[in-house]
C-alpha cells in the first residue's frame, strides 16, 4: 500500500471512529498482523449463511438466548466506561500511529 493511501486511510478513520475506537482498530490490526494469516473470515456459501439463519430463528421461537436488553445491561454493568472515551483524538492518533509503526519495523526486520 502506498504511503498516501495510508495517510488517506489514517485520516478517513480519525474523522470517523472515536479515540477509544481508533486504538481497538490499532490493536486488532497489530495483532492480526503479528498472526501473519491470509484471511481472517471463513467465507461461507448462501446455503450455510441460511442454515446458520434458520437454527438462530429456531432458537429464538423457542425461547432460547438472551434479550438484546439484557445483553446490554450485564456489559454496562461489567464496564461502566464502555462509553467514555479513554483518550483525547490526538493521544489515540500517536497511539494508532506507534502500534502501526511498530508493525512495519517488525516486517523489515524480519
């Protein structure tokens, strides 16, 4: 990838995700990174998306799971902070810029 389109990229996400979000994104990519694997997602046929589709329906008509309502109560409950921001935009910025950064120098010196 280019270095413009890296910035281009990098500008697009800072104007778009939160702080908190922007450094979530920066880890799951170091680490996506570091596991050096081609695809993360198992692509899967219309025929299985629709299986996986009717079993999750089965189980909802049966009562099965948890409400959305509760999902969310018991994850406000166990990170009260999951709404805050944990870093102004530019702390997350040279956060994001230093964990990729960090990959690059990893792959050159390999």
């Amino acid at each position: 990838m280019s270095t413009a389109t890296l910035i281009n990229l990098r500008d697009y996400l800072t104007g778009t995700l939160s702080p908190a979000n922007m450094l979530w994104l920066s880890t799951q990519l170091a680490d996506f990174a570091k596991k050096k694997e081609k695809a993360p997602l198992k692509r899967y046929t219309m025929d299985e998306i629709n299986t996986m589709l009717d079993e999750a329906e089965a189980d909802f008509a049966a009562g099965k799971g948890i409400p959305d309502e509760e999902v969310w109560r018991e994850l406000e409950d166990e990170f009260p902070d999951m709404e805050k921001d944990l870093y102004t935009p530019e702390e997350a910025y040279e956060l994001t810029m230093k964990e990729i950064k960090a990959i690059y120098d990893e792959k050159d010196a390999i």
